[in-house]
C-alpha cells in the first residue's frame, strides 16, 4: 500500500514544530512585496508563490499583446481600405479626364465639319429632282453591295476547291485565263 504524503501542518509530523510555525511555512507569498520579505528564509511556498505570481504576469502580457494585436490588424485592415479608395479615386479622376477629352475633341471637330457639310447637302439635295435622288440611292445601294460581297470572297470556298470525297482522285487545279 502507498501511504499519502503526510500534511505538514500536522502536529505528528511537524515533530513539536507550533502551530505558527506551520503556517508560516505553508503560507504563498501572493504579491512581490511579500516575496522580496520571504527572500531570507526561501522554502517551497515561497517557489509556489513566485510561480503563480509569474503566471499571472504571463497572462496579463499576453492580453495586453492580443489587445495590441487585435488593434494593429485593425489599423492595418484601415489602412489597406484608405489605399483601395484612393486609387479609386485616382482612376475615376483619370477615366473622367479621357472622357472630358474625347468629348472635347468630338465637339470640336464635329462643330466644324457640321458646318460645311449641312451647307453643302443642303444645296445639292435641293437642286436635285425625286427621280435622279433615287438613281443616288440605288447607286449608293450597289456599292454598298459590292463591298460586302469583296469583304465576303475570302471567307467563302469555291466548290472547285472542296477537298475530294475517300476514295475520289483529287481534281485537277482550274485553268488560268
């Protein structure tokens, strides 16, 4: 059988030891003040003592850290959105003053190139007749047609170019004119 470790503030133990005695050795020093005064006689409450005093200054430090912290990634997050929203601003700035100057450069072309051709459509479409107008039209029609059939050619294989089905010898090339 394991016997449990005898209590040192009992009298059987102590051997004659007063009672006093007994529980100023039992006694933890709690603050500093009472460490720095337990330094003359040091024992194992004294070594308790230290231990949870230092354990306590651990986990003060360690709030105090995570405070911090918990504000610096605060300040930070701050920081990364001040950021965000001036470069923001920069582009909006730099979007409006190219569209400020496309506009511009519009305007001022079209101011002067409206000026001449209202005047010279006017004029030639008054002197015109309905019947030659339309001539205008269908000829404007024609060549509209024209350039999208070009624009088309290229796109488009002629069935002389098709490749031969299996088994059919390939066709001979066209003969130049």
């Amino acid at each position: 059988k394991v016997e449990p470790l005898p209590n040192m503030a009992d009298e059987a133990v102590l051997g004659g030891i007063e009672k006093k005695k007994a529980a100023e050795i039992s006694h933890i020093p709690a603050t500093l003040e009472e460490l720095k005064d337990s330094t003359s006689d040091w024992n194992l409450a004294s070594d308790a003592g230290l231990l949870t005093y230092l354990q306590q200054i651990s986990g003060k430090l360690l709030s105090r850290l995570r405070d911090v912290q918990t504000e610096v990634d605060g300040l930070v997050s701050d920081s990364v959105e001040a950021d965000v929203r001036v470069h923001n601003t920069f582009n909006d700035l730099l979007m409006l003053s190219d569209t400020q100057f496309i506009e511009n450069r519009i305007y001022d072309e079209d101011v002067q190139d409206e000026a001449g051709e209202k005047e010279e459509t006017d004029a030639a479409e008054a002197e015109k007749s309905p019947a030659e107008q339309q001539e205008i039209t269908l000829a404007r029609y024609k060549e509209a047609l024209k350039l999208g059939l070009s624009s088309l050619d290229p796109l488009i294989k002629p069935a002389e170019e098709a490749p031969p089905a299996e088994g059919e010898a390939p066709a001979p090339p066209p003969a130049k004119k």
